[in-house]
C-alpha cells in the first residue's frame, strides 16, 4: 500500500465497526478487534498501487455512507428468485431476513444458517476458517468486512453428503447510501458435493456500498461449484473478494458474471494446498456508459499434479472501462502442474478500453503452463457473412456480441439463470451494437 492520509469513507467506517457490540465468542471478537486495528491503519489504495492503478476510487469520496438497520425491510425478491434452488438464504440492505428465506427441506448433513446461528452450534466448526483465508493484512476492505462482521451466511457439507439441489445466497440493497460488508462462509467436508449461487441485486437505482468477502473451503475429495452474480444497481459500489483452499483431490468450478455497479472490483485467490486438486474458473463483464469492471484473481499452485482452466471475457461499450488482471503461481515443487489462461475481450465502441494482464510465475521444471489475450472488436468477415445471408446490420452486430458472452452463460448449470442471464447479454449487446453502429 502506497502512504497516503487514511481515506475520510475508510475513517466512517471504522467509527461504525467500533460501535459493533461483541458477540459471545472470544475468538471473533479478537479477530474483529485485530482487523479493525488493520483498517486503521491501511491506506485507501490510489492509482499509484501497481494492483489498482486502472481503477481509480475517487467515487468513494463522492459517496456518503450510513450504516445498515438492524433489522431488514420487505422487499418483493420475486423478479430474484431461482425456482431450481432447494434453500434461499436472504439478506436486505445487510441484515438478515426471514420471511424472504426458507425452501424445502435441507438433507441431513447440510446446514445453511446466518452465521449468527452457526456460532452457537456449530462454533468449532466455524473458528478454524472464518477470517482465515482470506488475509486482511495488506487489505484495507477485507480488514473493514472482518471489522464489521456480526452477521452473514454459513453453508455447511457434511462429509460425503451430496446436494443435489443449488443453494441461493441472496443480497439485497434497497437503500441509497448505505454500507453493508456481507460474509459467506463455505465449508464442503471430505466427499461432499454442492452447489453454490451468491448473488447481488439492486431494488433501488441509487447509489450504495457494497464490500463483501467470501471463504470457500473444500476438503479431500469434495467438489464445489460456485456461480456468483454482480448485478448491483448502475449508481453502486461494489469491492470483493473470494478465498479458496482446495486440498487434496478437490475440484471448485467458478462462474461469476458481472454487469452492475458504476464501479466494481472482484478478487478471487484459489489456493491449491494438497496435490491433484483442479479448479475451472470462468468470468464474464459486460459493461456500457461509463462504468467500471475490474477483475483480479490468483490461482496459486503450491502442491504437485494440480490442474486449472480459466476464461474470462469483457464485453465493452460506451465508454467503460474493463480490467482484467490474472496470475497463475507455480510454487517450488509443484511439478506436473497444468495451468491455462485466457483473456479475450470485445469492444463494442471506438471510446471503450481494455486493461488485461495474463501473467506466469512459475518456481517449478516440470509443468504445463500456457496463458494469452486478445482484445479486438466485431469480426468484419463474420458481420458480412451474416448480412449476406439477409440479417440486417444491427441484427448481425446483436448476434455475434450475443454467441461471444454465452459461452460463458452457458456453463451455468442453472436453468433460470442462464435464462435471465442471456436477457441481459442480449439487452446490453443490442445497445452496445446500436451505439458503434452510430459511431
């Protein structure tokens, strides 16, 4: 972190987080206190920090933040709602709502709760992994989220319990200027199969803060698959990130898609730590007008026999403003390790840009490492071939851009979703090619 005055939204939030009462487990009030004294003392990251210098936070100064009630408002999350979800866990503006949660009944073995709950049956379960993997150190919003903690989701697989049916952990905002640090915590034991959709949503056109912070960890042998949605309102903020630790023969298969927000940030860090693990792991943007989408992740490969794909695309128009940072690590001793990057992205207009970064640091001799990218518009060959074939321009332009992000749409093992997802991909392409038709 560069040393700059701490950030005027950064000094609000931490007053908040002192005023956060203790809760009744010694351990997480010393994390809490041991991250609030982190947040204090980082910086606000500025363009001068190699990590964010394409993503300027100047919005944060224009921002003034309250924090959330403590009890949830009712909102109507029916346009939200995944019919495929076999349990819904529901929070509004922050707090945890029981009327908007519930579903049918979870097998034995899965437990799904706020963590408010978890820690009073299932505290030695929790204590070893929340606040443990994803470091706040270094991380000034990471630091404030663990500072603030009171509340969030806990999704618990017991060993060798499989889950047929996907499980919704929704996050609601509803109110302008309001700072919520929503928390996950997933725990899939040895042998255990799940399905995860973490999803933000807007109910209201203003603007907000979202600063949320997820912990996956996978066990021997289990496999998790998590599809996270960012569809925030076009005035928000939204900063993020997401730990995972695979150990030994498990797989995390990852789709994350984001198209809200006027500035959004998303770190993912996959920590291999046990041989023969495998992560998959797609992401799609789709931004216009002058929003902002910046994308980083980790995938660190610190055991032998490891195995990880990854595709992320951007989909840009207007003037907004893509960023695409991806590092593959392979550590001392990791050998036989098989590791693809791709980053392809597509500029709808003369006035949009593209930052990408694949990147290769590789500590191992025996391993199979490949990374690339490729930033370009609409294929002037494949537009002629489709209007010689009688689509009109605009027609052709909405197809092409379509075929581009569904491939990552697609991949969503949840029906609804891939449904409403294609709407917005179709939606914004067909602006996106309206607006460089007019160019």
């Amino acid at each position: 972190m560069s040393a700059v005055a701490t950030h005027p939204f950064v000094e609000a939030l931490v007053a908040g987080g002192r005023t956060l009462p203790a809760t009744d487990t010694s351990w997480l009030n010393q994390r809490r206190a041991a991250a609030l004294e982190r947040a204090n003392a980082l910086s606000v990251p500025t363009i001068r920090d190699e990590d964010w210098r394409f993503t300027d936070l100047a919005p944060l100064n224009r921002l003034r933040v309250e924090p959330p009630a403590s009890a949830a408002v009712l909102v109507d999350a029916t346009p939200f709602a995944v019919p495929e979800a076999g349990f819904r866990l529901t929070f509004v503006d922050g707090a945890y709502s029981q009327p908007l949660s519930g579903g049918g009944v979870l097998p034995e073995g899965v437990t799904v709760s706020t963590l408010a709950e978890g820690l009073k049956a299932h505290a030695a379960l929790i204590e070893p992994h929340l606040g443990a993997h994803a470091g706040f150190d270094a991380q000034v919003f990471t630091a404030l989220n663990t500072a603030w903690l009171r509340d969030g989701a806990l999704v618990h697989i017991a060993k060798n319990t499989v889950l047929r049916e996907p499980l919704h952990l929704l996050f609601v905002a509803t109110k302008k200027g309001v700072a919520t640090c929503p928390r996950c915590l997933i725990v899939a034991e040895s042998g255990a199969e799940c399905a995860i959709i973490e999803d933000y949503v807007a109910a209201t056109s203003d603007a907000y803060f979202t600063n949320a912070v997820t912990e996956i960890a996978i066990a021997p042998g289990a496999r998790v698959q998590h599809v996270r949605l960012q569809r925030e309102s076009a005035e928000a903020i939204h900063i993020a990130s997401c730990a995972v630790s695979l150990a030994k023969d498990s797989s995390y298969i990852s789709q994350s898609v984001a198209f809200g927000a006027r500035l959004s940030r998303y770190n993912l860090d996959v920590v291999h730590k046990g041989e023969g693990a495998a992560a998959v792991i797609d992401g799609l943007a789709l931004i216009s007008g002058r929003q902002l989408a910046d994308t980083h992740t980790l995938m660190d490969h610190a055991h032998p026999n490891g195995r990880c794909t990854q595709l992320h695309k951007t989909i840009v128009g207007g003037a907004a403003h893509a960023v695409f940072n991806g590092k593959v690590l392979v550590r001392e001793g990791a050998q036989l390790t098989n590791s693809a990057q791709q980053s392809r992205n597509l500029l709808l207009s003369s006035t949009a840009r593209v930052d990408t970064k694949p990147q290769l640091e590789i500590f191992a001799d025996d391993v199979k490492c490949a990374h690339g990218a490729t930033v370009g518009q609409l294929d002037a060959e494949q537009l002629f071939y489709l209007k010689s074939r009688g689509l009109p321009d605009t027609q052709a332009r909405n197809l092409l851009t379509f075929a581009f992000g569904a491939e990552i749409v697609h991949r969503i093992p949840v029906k609804s979703l891939v449904v409403q997802l294609e709407r917005a991909v179709m939606a914004h392409t067909a602006h996106g090619a309206q607006t460089q038709a007019g160019a």
